[in-house]
C-alpha cells in the first residue's frame, strides 16, 4: 500500500501541491512569528527594565540583525552546496524559537542582550534554505502571490504573538511570564515543521525547469542589493521604537505590544496587496511602498498617541513590501542553483545595512530626536533612483 505522502504525491495537480507546500510553511511561519514576534514587541523596554540605556538596545538590535543576516551568507552557500533544505531550515528554526522562552530565565541585561541575538541567529540559519524552497514552489503560482500569501500567514502570527503578550502583561505586568507563555506557539511550530517535512521530502521537485547559470550573478542583482541597504540602514528597529513609547509615556506600556501587532496586520495586508501587483506590473510597486514608508520615522518619534499609531502603520507598510516583494524579486533574478548562495548575500547585505543603521539611530535617539528622523528618512529616500535605475532593467518594468 502506497504510503500517505506517496498518495498526496499522485493524486494533486503540480499547481495545488506547490500552493499547500506554500501554506504549510506559512503556518509554520505563522506560529513562530507569534513566538518571536511577541517577544519583539517588548524587548526594547524589557532590557530597558534591566539596565540597558538606548544605545544598548540599538546596538542589541543591530548586532542581532548582523548575525542573523551575516550567517545567511554561510547557510545560503550551505543549501546549495549540500541540498539539505530541511535539515537547515529545521536546526535554524530550533534555535530562533527556543531562544525566545529563555528570556524568561533572565535578569541581567547582557544575557537578556545574547538571547535576543542568538534568537535573530536562528532565524538567519533557515532563512535561505526555507525561502529557496519557498522559491520553488511560487515559480508555478506567481512569485509575489506565493511569497505574499506566505508573509500574509506569517504575520498572521506576528498580530496575535503580541496580543497575547500584551494580554499577559496587563494580567501581571512581568515581561518574564510573557516569554514564558510563549513557549506553547514555539512548540506548534516545529511539530507543523516536523509534518511538512515528511509531506514535502524534495520541494525542489516543484520546479521542474531547473534553470543553470555560469559565471557571476547578474549586475542587476547587485544594484538591486545597493539600493535595499540605503532603505536596511533608514528602516529603524522596533525594538528602538518601542524603547522611545516607553521613554517618554507617548503610548501607555500596555499598548506598546498593541502598536506593535497593528504593524503586523498591515504587514500581512501589505504584503496580499504588494505581491499581487508585483506579478502583474512588475518591480515598480516597490518603489511606491518605499516612499510611503519612507514617512514614519517624524509621527513614530514626534507625535503623541495617534499620530504614532499612524507612523507605526506606514513602518507596517515598508515590512510588507520589504518581506514578500524584496524575496520574490531575488528568485526572479537568480536561477534555481545558485538561488540559496544569492538569499544568502543579499541577506548579508541587508543585514549589514541594518545593524549600521540601528546602531547609529541608536547613538542618535541619546544626541537628538530630529538627527535620528532627519537620517531615517534621508537614506530610505536615497535608494529610490538606485531601485527606478532596476526598474529600467526590470524585464516586466
């Protein structure tokens, strides 16, 4: 008797098994962006509670994102050298979400610090091997519908994630028992990923035209990689955010997390919206979603209750079209065998761009406000002729 991952096999269309791979892992995605997510919405004030001044929190925030994103360069090259998709992306997956509960364990601001990192870390580890597999299967379906659809799920997860946590909070008012609760969605994850993994032993088997290329990545990955870091180093933390509505009281400790998940369902909106237009008018809808981002940083740092809900909202926006539409625009760059090596460099890049950029936000939150907006917005507006010089080459621009 066929198996049951052999009868799935036989009995669905190319097109319905690549959409429910997409689903899968979007559920996946979905409980652990609940897990570390919820835990994002207070990490800045919680390693303030600790000790930690902004300075601290910005460069926690950046060192995190430069590890999480500098070992994609390593795991990238890994997924293509060696195919196993799963076993990376699983180990990856591991460590990002049991970091998370651990934070509950802490008292000291530098642990607190090394969890946070080790969290973003693991996420960096699957991140390649999970979006080239993620690549294989949207090649059948459109690249924005299937990386969109994914980020929609995905941050279906990071909504609820700090719900619950601000449910938590305001129940006990410990940040500690918050990440403790957070244990239960980490688990749900890696059974999902567990199950997927018996379901979908080769997602590379989705695409079947395997294209080759020789030689160096293509000029436009390049430039298109120049023009994501001006928007990487303007794009402030929301850790950094987050540590600022605390500083100041312009938004109540309990609504912090609230702020926090609002984000999230535009960046799920954002991302349904962004990619669908991205597989039918091409490249240029980034351009669009990058202006309007662009404005957050004077509501988010300036204004009082309602204007930062509206500059949290625009921030929710650049996350959207940054998660879905940047990832899709790279598997439309790069053929299939070198794909992982490319999420691997160009999630570097973009890595690197953030934790400069966080780190000197950072240093400028305890200088001047206005430098740190004055500087948010100028390097997200300077990759707008970097990405239009793209779109000219863009073969749908």
């Amino acid at each position: 008797m066929a198996s049951f991952t052999e009868q799935i096999k036989k009995n669905s269309a190319p097109d319905t098994r690549a959409f429910l791979f997409v689903v899968l892992v979007g559920a996946v995605s979905l409980f652990a962006d609940m897990t570390y997510e919820g835990a994002r919405s207070i990490t800045g004030p919680f390693l303030g509670s600790l000790g930690a001044t902004a300075t601290i929190v910005g460069i926690t925030a950046g060192m995190g994102e430069l590890a999480g994103y500098g070992v994609r360069l390593v795991s990238g090259y890994l997924t293509d050298r060696t195919g196993q998709y799963w076993t990376i992306t699983i180990v990856g997956y591991v460590i990002n979400l049991l970091a998370v509960p651990a934070l509950a364990l802490t008292d000291r601001w530098d642990l607190a610090a090394a969890l946070v990192i080790a969290e973003r870390l693991g996420k960096g580890v699957r991140t390649p091997a999970r979006d080239t597999m993620l690549s294989h299967a949207t090649r059948k379906i459109g690249r924005g519908r299937g990386f969109g659809l994914h980020e929609a799920l995905d941050q279906v997860g990071a909504v609820l994630g700090p719900l619950i946590v601000a449910m938590v909070l305001s129940l006990t008012g410990d940040y500690k028992y918050s990440f403790a609760v957070l244990l239960v969605p980490a688990l749900f994850a890696v059974a999902i990923l567990l199950a997927a993994r018996l379901l979908y032993p080769s997602p590379r088997d989705m695409e079947k035209t395997l294209q080759k290329t020789t030689g160096r990545f293509p000029r436009i990955f390049w430039l298109y990689l120049s023009g994501i870091a001006f928007i990487a180093a303007g794009f402030a933390d929301y850790s950094l955010i987050a540590y600022h509505f605390g500083k100041i009281a312009s938004v109540p400790k309990d609504w912090i997390p609230i702020f926090y998940s609002a984000a999230m369902g535009i960046d799920a909106l954002t991302a349904l919206i962004f990619g669908y237009f991205f597989d039918r008018i091409g490249f240029r809808i980034l351009i669009w979603g990058t202006v309007i981002s662009s404005l957050f940083a004077p509501f988010v740092f300036f204004g009082g209750f309602w204007l930062a809900l509206f500059g949290v909202a625009l921030w929710g926006i650049g996350m959207g079209a940054q998660e879905s539409i940047m990832r899709a625009a790279v598997a439309e760059m790069i053929s299939s065998e070198k794909r992982g090596t490319a999420y691997g460099i160009f999630n570097s890049g973009y890595g690197f761009a953030w934790f400069l950029g966080s780190t000197l936000m950072g240093y400028l939150y305890d200088l001047s406000v206005t430098a740190l907006v004055v500087f948010s917005i100028t390097a997200q507006l300077l990759s707008i002729p970097v990405l239009i010089i793209v779109n000219r080459k863009w073969p749908a621009g």
